[in-house]
C-alpha cells in the first residue's frame, strides 16, 4: 500500500519525517559529527558551516507541503547504497581521516530517506541534500596553490608598479621590507564562504541550470580576483607609508568587511540578471494554503513496509560503529622504540647534524633523529613515529610538513618529486627546498606504513587501515632525508640519492624493528 495525503497536517510530519532521519544519523555518527563542529569552532575557513544546517532545514520547510503530496514507498536499494556509505565511513574511521567519514555521514541522509520514504522525496529535496554538503571542511589541498597565486600576483602588480621585487616561492622583498604569503593570504576562507552563499543565491534566483553554474563561477572568480588585489594593496600601502599603514589596514581588510563588500558587489551584478521566480523552481506549494480536508485531522502514521525499512537502515547504520569497536579492540598496538639505523656502504654516524631544521609533525608520538658522513657530505634522517591513528595525530596530516608558512627561521622555497634508486629499482619521493638561517637544505621525505614505503597519503591510509583489519600493527613514520645543498643547488640531488641507495634498507630494518616491539 501506498500512502499520501493532502492536508497540512501531513506537511508537517513530512517535515518530521526527513528531520528524523537526520537526527538518528547524527546521533549514530556522534564522533563525526562532533568532529564536524569542532572545525567549524576553531578555523575562520570553515566558520560558515555552522550556517548549513539551519539553512538545509528552511529549505525543506519550503518544500514541506510538496512532500505532503508524494506517497510513501520504500525504496530497498537505498540499502545497499547505505552500507557502501557506512564501509567509507569505516575506512576513514580505521584510518582517522575525517573528510571520508564526514563525506559518508552527510550521504547517509538522502540515501537512509529514499530506503525509509521513497525516491521521490530525495528528487523532490535534491537541492537541500546538495547544500547539505557544504558542511564537510573540504579543500586544504586547495591552499598551496592559491598562496602560490596569490604571491605571483602581488609580484607581478608589483613590478607593474615600478617596485624592485626579489621573488622566491610565496616569499619576496621590496626595498621597504621582507613579506610572505601565508595560508590566511590565500583567500581560501573567501572562497569557501563564496562558494556556499553564492550557490545558494543561484538556486533561488535562478531557474536554468546553465545561468546557476555561470553565476557560481563568475562569483568565485571574482572573490579570487579581489583577494588578489587586497594582498597587493595591503603591500603597497605598507611600502608607500614606510610600514606605518599595513598592520592596521591589515587588521580591517582581512575582516568581514572585505568579504561583505565583494559579496555585495557579486549579489547586485547578479540581481540585473535575475529571473522571474514565479514560476521557476523554487516556487514552491508553500506559498499555498491547502484546505483543511476531511478526516484530516489526525496523526498520520508509516505503512508497515517503511516501519521494517527504518528497522533495516537503523540496523546498518548501527552496524559500522560496532565493527569499528571490534576491530579497535583486536587492533595489534606496540610502544617499542625505533630501531637504530645502521651505517652501511661506507657511511660513518655524526654527532653533528644538518643545521638546526626538523619538520614540523603535530604530535608524533616518538622522534628520532640520525646524521650520518660519507666523503665530507652529511646526510641526516628524522624519523616521526606515530602508533594507532587519531584524529589529533596521524601520519598523513596536513598539519605535518616540512615547514609552515609562519615560520620565522625556515622557508620553503620549492616543492616536488623525485625518484630515488633502490636494489636496480627506484623509490618516489617527496621533495622540499628550504632556506634559512643555516644556509639551504634538500630533504627528502616519504610514509612508511607496516613496510610500505610511499608518497601518497590515500595509499599509507589505505595500509594502515589493512594493517588494523589485519590484527598487525597501526604504527607509521614520516621520514626525512636532507642535506646542506651549499653554494651548488645541484649538489644536494646526487649526494641524497647516493644515501638512498646505500641506506635505505637500513632505515626499512630499524622501522621494523620498532614495529615489532623489539626496538
């Protein structure tokens, strides 16, 4: 049987309905969720998303009596779509990585209301399930290269302007002083935040598909633009006033401010090319009163068929938590020290390491550091051992690099890859150029996850998660290799390579060793 109704009454509890789901897979996914919330909290980034879940909820209240109208028909496969999301959700928790298991939570919700409801309900809220993405803290990855445009731009208006600029990665100097361009430069928060309202603003605006996206990349584009043009303005005026002007224009351009007054420009050039919305889409039956029908004025209930279908979702839904704890408990964990890398290949150990760098890893749990001298060149290796991932401190982490923007000793000048030759093979590697107090430095760096050795994150999360499900141990490392590049840049290739080929199975035996404890 089928059901649907015609009364207000029934808008509200269709409301109910998809609120419902909501809260239960919220309160399954505690953890994650409250993980969600704890990034809103503490970065500016991704502050607006504490905005969705009001907004997805207004949304579905305008399309509360649209709802009324549809029949309740469970949908089975929504099942099978349902434990995909929760084997995700599990692999991101085996392997403490938040976005999988957020991306996961917020797909359990149109899939758990099409299994219980039926499919029509998510066509009907298609956009409110969509916006609802917007709550994901995504897109660190996007940060690097927007400083990189960023710091060319402000280099490039720069010399347009007749200012003299030694330019070196996202670093440069003009006569009036030294500056950087840090993460908070990149506009990354600008875009996000545009990104969200201006999505918004076009599905409610708009009715064509093609007229919504142009509207989103033209407003993205030109929030880009403006957060170009702050920086260099920022950087002139400090330059034209001798440093007077830049800290407090600084303090009032980075503010809401800024972003409000692009915001505002972007609404009123997308005013002139709105459509009439009496018809569009977002016309909805809300705007009606339905007359009260009769025998329309009791609680409507489920069929059978949709009460086993929520039975059904929240049983999967509950399952996944549940292997997470079994395997948590089985998960094989070791506190050994890590081995002692052996010099090999004519290799002798130093006490004197390679200047006074180290990179910056958020709370390993135990730290090595070895230098070892062939043929007068120095050769150091950092190992940053981590145990049973979390959240507060993995291996693979944006917060683990080889150095950070803000700091004041060591600047990051390159970045890239390379391969590194092993027993007739070759090894990639991920590649950092750093410049500093002590001269510039080479490094070298890669995972090693349970014996693997690679510079994909997606893979040394992949092999730790295999490592837990497996009952062997969670422990991973970052690992360095670096050395003095001198007044000869390409010096510093050659003689990391060399130690490669000579050490790298030494590096491999005292990892082990620490794996199994024996360390």
């Amino acid at each position: 049987m089928e059901q649907s109704a015609s009364g207000p009454w029934q808008a509200e509890w269709s409301l109910a309905w998809v609120v419902g789901v909501l809260v239960a897979v919220l309160a399954v996914y505690w953890r994650t969720t409250l993980s969600t919330v704890d990034v809103w909290s503490n970065s500016t980034t991704y502050s607006h998303g504490f905005l969705i879940l009001p907004v997805f909820l207004w949304l579905v209240w305008k399309r509360r009596f649209a709802l009324s109208q549809l029949p309740i028909r469970p949908y089975w496969v929504g099942l099978l779509g349902l434990a995909a999301m929760g084997l995700v959700w599990l692999v991101g928790d085996l392997a403490a990585a938040a976005q999988p298991s957020q991306f996961a939570v917020v797909a359990m919700v149109p899939v758990a209301v099409a299994t219980v409801l039926g499919a029509g309900w998510v066509r009907a809220l298609a956009f409110p399930f969509v916006f609802l993405f917007f709550a994901v803290p995504f897109g660190d990855s996007l940060i690097p290269p927007m400083m990189n445009w960023t710091a060319d731009f402000i280099v490039v208006a720069l010399r347009l302007s007749g200012v003299p600029v030694y330019h070196e990665g996202n670093y440069f100097s003009i006569p009036s002083g030294d500056w950087s361009v840090i993460e908070a430069c990149s506009g990354i928060r600008y875009v996000f935040a545009c990104f969200t309202v201006s999505t918004l603003y076009a599905w409610i605006v708009y009715r064509g598909i093609a007229r919504r996206l142009l509207f989103i990349g033209g407003a993205l584009a030109i929030v880009v633009v403006a957060n170009w043009i702050r920086a260099y303005a920022i950087v002139m005026l400090a330059h034209l006033s001798n440093n007077g002007l830049a800290t407090g224009v600084d303090h009032l351009i980075f503010g809401g401010v800024f972003f409000g007054v692009v915001m505002a420009i972007v609404f009123g050039l997308g005013a002139l090319w709105r459509e009439d919305p009496a018809s569009g889409p977002v016309a909805d039956a809300s705007v009606r009163t339905p007359e009260r029908t009769a025998g329309a004025a009791s609680r409507p209930s489920l069929p059978r068929r949709s009460l086993a279908a929520a039975l059904a979702v929240a049983a999967i839904l509950v399952a996944w938590p549940l292997v997470s704890i079994g395997t948590a408990q089985e998960s094989y964990r070791v506190s050994g020290q890590i081995g002692d890398i052996e010099p090999l290949a004519g290799w002798i150990r130093s006490d004197d390491p390679v200047g006074s760098w180290i990179p910056e890893l958020r709370n390993p749990s135990r730290v090595r550091v070895q230098t070892f001298v062939k043929n007068g060149r120095r050769v150091s290796v950092y190992v940053g051992v981590f145990d049973h991932p979390t959240p507060d401190a993995k291996v693979v982490a944006s917060a683990n690099r080889l150095v950070g923007s803000e700091n004041p000793r060591w600047k990051q000048i390159e970045r890239g890859v390379a391969e590194a030759h092993r027993r007739g093979g070759v090894v990639p590697v991920m590649t950092g150029t750093l410049f500093g107090r002590d001269g510039q430095i080479l490094a070298w760096h890669w995972y090693w996850v349970d014996g693997t050795l690679t510079t994909s994150p997606a893979r040394a999360a992949l092999a730790q998660v295999l490592a837990r499900l497996r009952g062997r141990s969670e422990m991973s490392a970052w690992v360095t290799a670096y050395t003095v590049e001198g007044d000869d840049p390409a010096s510093g290739p050659p003689v990391l390579d060399a130690f490669m080929s000579d050490m790298l199975d030494s590096i491999d035996s005292a990892l082990q060793a620490g794996n199994s404890g024996d360390g």
